[in-house]
C-alpha cells in the first residue's frame, strides 16, 4: 500500500435481533421458511394496517447501548425511509433517523501495532429489514421473498476513525461478540443475521479533508470484509495517482473475482425524504426503565478477560480467545471447576485439542461431543500419571468419536501409563544395551542425544512409560 496515503474507514453494522416476531408485526422471523409464507399484511404493506411497536426490540437496543457506554435517549423516534425497491412493498422502510436510541458510545480494540484504540460508536438505531430478491433458478426473471421483510434490525454506526482493513475486522468481530453475548442477536452471517457496509476513502497524509467515499454493501463475512476493503483501498490510491477522481457511489463486492464493482450512486440522507411515521408514536422510556436492564446485562467480553487473567493466572492472549464466546468461556470455567488441572493447562487443551476438533467437523462450543465434565476427566488422568499428556490426545480422540468416558477408552485401549519403577529400568537397560554408539556420544558431551534415548524408550513402551521417570531413569543409568 502507498504510505503516502491514509485510509479512512466507518462501518455500518446491520445486526438481526433475535427475536421471536417481527418488529412490527406478530409474524414469525424464524429461519428457512419457504417464501413468502412468513409475511403478514403489516409487512406486505396493505392499505388500512398499522405497525404496532415490539416492545422486546427496544429492551434489546438499551442492553446494547450499555454495553458499549453510549447514551440511551430518553425519547426516541420512528421515521419512513422513502425508496422503491421491488423487495420493500410499501415503498419506505421504517427507521429511525434524527432521534435514534442509543448514540455516542464507544468500543476499544487493538490497532495494527498491537495497541489499544478507540472507537467511537455514533449511533445505534432500530429499523426494519427488507424482503430479499431471488435471481437463481428463475431463468430471466426475478422472485420475491417477503419473508424478511420487518425482521428487526439494529443498525450500529461507527464514527469513521478505523484506519486499515484489519482494524476494521477487529471492530466488527467485537461487537459481534458483544451482540451474542448480550443475547440479542445469534450473529449467524451465513443466514445474513449479522452484516456490514463499508464507508472507505483516501486523503493524502496531512489533508484534514476526508476523501470522497464508496460504500461496499453487504459484506457478510469477516475475510471478505478484509478482502474489500483492502481493494478498495488500492482501486481508489490507483485512481487518484492517475489523475483521476473517486465517485461517492455503492459497490458490491464479488468474491469470485476479488474486486469491487459499481451498484449505484450514492444517495444522500435528502434523497430519502425522511419524516416522522404518522403511525408510531415516539419511543419514551426513563430512568427506571434504563436502570432495570442494566441489572440484566451478562459479564461483558473485555471485564470476563480481566478476570481470567487474574483469578486463573493464564496468559493475556489465551483469555483473549476463550472469552470471544461466552459459550467457549463458560466450558473453559466448568472444566477449570472440575478438574485437579492448572487453569493454564485447561486453557491450552481447550484451544488446541478441543478448537481444532471443533473446527475440524464445522461445530459449536455447544454440540462439542466431548462435555466439560468429561474433558475434565480426561485432563485429571494426566495430572494423576495415568496416562501422559501424548497419550491424553488419542483418548481425546476416541472421546470425541463417542467411545466413552476417559477411564472407560484407557481401559478398553490398554493405554495406562507405566509406572513400575522396574519395568521402565528394564526397557532403559534394553535400548542402552542396542545403542552403544549414541551412549558413548552421549558421555562424550552430546547431551541432546537424551531425547533420542527417551524416544527409544517410549516407542519399546508404546508410548505408556512415564515420561518423567523415563528422563530421570535415563540420566541415572548414563552417568
């Protein structure tokens, strides 16, 4: 990238919350229906119907605005959005506009250099989504599904002070965590739960101006907002070193192609005509209302990580990763509770043999096959000599397969480890006795050559000789 440049970036965070009906409307916002059987008349934009509030839409919005320290308006207000769109049947879509109800919060990330940054968060304000058009399938027409259609929407706008790619996706990935923690959104991006538009522009080092900015719509997964972003940057220092100049318009970005394209002019707040909806009235909550959910709110991200560190003593970026989810969180403190093992050693088998399996087969912390008390199991075995922490990683594997509780794969694999003093003193002799080169090596001052021993040692074992009587056995016997 040229350094000659910087890069200003906003996000606009569209996120579905997880409600069992529509923000408007009683119809269901559950997943997967076949089109258009989830639309009632209030989506459908019938003459003669009137949106009535969902009370559990503003509850969640508040929740959100605590979190990230932001004010939560006292008085809040609906506006129509004006628009024509084959997938919004009214013709305006329902938001909030001048009197949103949260504004002015704030989110910390690390930058590029590892540091911690701030992030102001303008505003969050509630809306509904639109019906969605289908072009595959439909040979040279296009299909409507309205099911979407007043599904509820929090729209979280960043203040346009993130400044490369990366930062971005770090922003995006806390407050997605945030949401999920909070409950009030699954942040599923496959099924469009959670989305983004990327405001992006270049201004010289040194300009106070912002650069003309392009809007990347509908980015809905986090490599893919990397991804764009990053070319945008580039499409628009490219531009300008040619002489050229950057249009504010709305790009999509294909992924096949890796590249951003032109949607459409970039509409300003004026071409929407938006004005207070006649048929709701304004949002009014107090105090007492704001005070009463924040009693609700769960142990936030950045205070759980505090806390690990702290109360369990493990390192800073392991308590990064198990508190990105809450549900990852909660197995680590479960088996952390029920075994005999160091917190740290709980942690390093949780993000390496337990994360890797799951990302292997595509699963949840949730549908782990291996439960927390059954992986604390597992870790007591290492900690009681058992078996060795090599030997803990197949009974982890054979646990994951379904072949029973820790005691139960040790005993039916035979995989107890030997701790007979004489028995492991026998095996040395054996492999001291077929390798007198390497044991005069060894003698000699080539004290590495241990490893080769108790390599030897473990595979005569099968991997069941107690690793560190085999050491000790070892520098005994070989002087």
């Amino acid at each position: 990238m040229n350094r000659s440049f910087e890069v200003v970036i906003g996000l606009e965070i569209h996120a579905q919350l997880a409600t069992v009906s529509k923000i408007f409307s009683g119809a269901s916002t559950a997943y997967g229906a076949a089109a258009n059987t989830q639309a009632c008349l209030v989506d459908l934009g019938y003459p003669g119907v009137l949106p009535v509030l969902n009370e559990e839409v503003v509850r969640m919005a508040t929740m959100f605005g605590l979190a990230v320290n932001a004010t939560i308006a006292e008085r809040s207000v609906f506006a129509r959005k004006n628009y024509f769109y084959p997938d919004l049947p009214k013709g305006y879509q329902i938001s909030q506009y001048e009197l949103p109800i949260v504004e002015h919060g704030e989110l910390i990330i690390r930058d590029d250099t590892g540091n911690d940054k701030r992030i102001g968060i303008t505003r969050a304000h509630l809306e509904e989504d639109a019906g969605k058009s289908i072009h595959e399938g439909l040979d040279k027409f296009s299909g409507i599904d309205l099911n979407r259609a007043g599904t509820p929407l929090l729209e979280i706008v960043s203040e346009p002070e993130l400044s490369s790619a990366k930062e971005a996706v770090a922003y995006m990935r806390k407050i997605h965590t945030i949401v999920r923690y909070l409950g009030i959104s699954d942040g599923n991006m496959q099924e469009g739960s959670f989305r983004c538009d990327a405001n992006v522009s270049v201004r010289p080092h040194g300009q106070q101006e912002l650069g003309t900015r392009t809007e990347l719509k509908n980015l809905n997964s986090f490599r893919f907002v990397e991804k764009a972003i990053n070319f945008e940057i580039e499409r628009q220092i490219e531009l300008i070193e040619d002489g050229g100049e950057v249009v504010q318009e709305t790009r999509l970005y294909d992924s096949d192609r890796d590249e951003t394209r032109p949607m459409r002019s970039k509409e300003e707040a004026n071409d929407y005509r938006y004005f207070p909806d006649p048929d709701l009235l304004p949002v009014e909550i107090d105090a007492a209302y704001i005070e009463a959910v924040r009693e609700t709110l769960p142990e936030l991200p950045d205070a759980k990580q505090e806390r690990f560190v702290d109360e369990y003593k493990i390192r800073v970026d392991d308590a990064a990763i198990l508190t990105a989810s809450r549900s990852l969180a909660d197995y680590f403190e479960q088996v952390a509770a029920a075994t005999r093992d160091r917190p740290q050693g709980v942690a390093n088998f949780v993000i390496g043999e337990l994360a890797g399996a799951l990302n292997r087969d595509g699963l949840g912390i949730e549908q782990s096959p291996v439960s927390a008390a059954a992986l604390a199991g597992l870790l007591d075995r290492v900690k009681d000599n058992t078996i060795s922490g090599k030997i803990a990683k197949e009974v982890f594997e054979a646990m994951w397969a379904g072949e029973g509780s820790a005691d139960e794969v040790i005993d039916a694999r035979g995989l107890r480890q030997i701790t007979d003093t004489a028995a492991i003193e026998s095996v040395v002799d054996q492999v001291i006795a077929a390798n007198p080169g390497q044991v005069a090596e060894y003698k000699a001052g080539k004290q590495k050559l241990i490893g080769f021993f108790v390599g030897q040692v473990m595979k005569a074992t099968g991997g069941k000789a107690n690793p560190g009587q085999v050491n000790k056995i070892l520098k005994d016997k070989l002087g």
